[in-house]
C-alpha cells in the first residue's frame, strides 16, 4: 500500500480511533526507513524514554496540563502506562484530568 492510498483509507474512518497491528497492541510511531512506512506498536516502544522525551519537550514547550494529557491519549498512552513507567506522575495526571473535565 502507498501512503496516497493510506491517506484514501484513512478519510473515511472516525478521528478518534486508535490504530492497531492485527494482535491488537495499539501503534505508537510511524518510522519512514526509507524502503518503506513501518508502523512501531506499543510493545515494541520503549515507554521509559518515549515518556522522559514526551515531558521534556512539553516542558520546553511550557504546554498546559490538559494539552499534556490529550496528546498522551492520542499516541494511547494509558494511566496504567503512566503507573509502570512514570510513577511519579501517575497521581499527577489523576489530578490533572479531573480538573480539566478528562476521562483516561
């Protein structure tokens, strides 16, 4: 498939569904490698640095907590994600969500 045909598949389908490989991990990453477009799932993501890059960029960028939090739902990163790989701002997104009217 050529990523023009991608981009014709893709319109019809709802924005807010999550991509997924056929075991059902969901895809965190496309990789152009250049002999082609691969798709990285979440098991094969090394979350520890995938998030430590994540919220040294959102600090840079001095984004906002419910921005954060979109953004992190959007490449399916998970509370339970959150819990194993950054403990120390699970409670912190818990919090975060609340005050913004966001569901995990």
């Amino acid at each position: 498939m050529t990523v023009s045909r991608l981009i014709k598949e893709l319109q019809d389908c709802n924005p807010e569904l999550h991509v997924k490989d056929t075991d059902g991990d969901e895809i965190m990453y496309l990789v152009d490698k250049g002999d082609g477009l691969y798709m990285e799932p979440k098991s094969q993501t090394d979350l520890h640095s995938t998030l430590d890059a994540f919220f040294d960029y959102c600090t840079d960028c001095a984004m906002g907590d419910e921005d954060v939090i979109m953004e992190l739902q959007d490449v399916g990163i998970t509370l339970e994600d959150l819990k194993d790989y950054k403990h120390n701002i699970y409670e912190w997104a818990i919090k975060a969500a609340e005050e913004h009217g966001l569901e995990w």
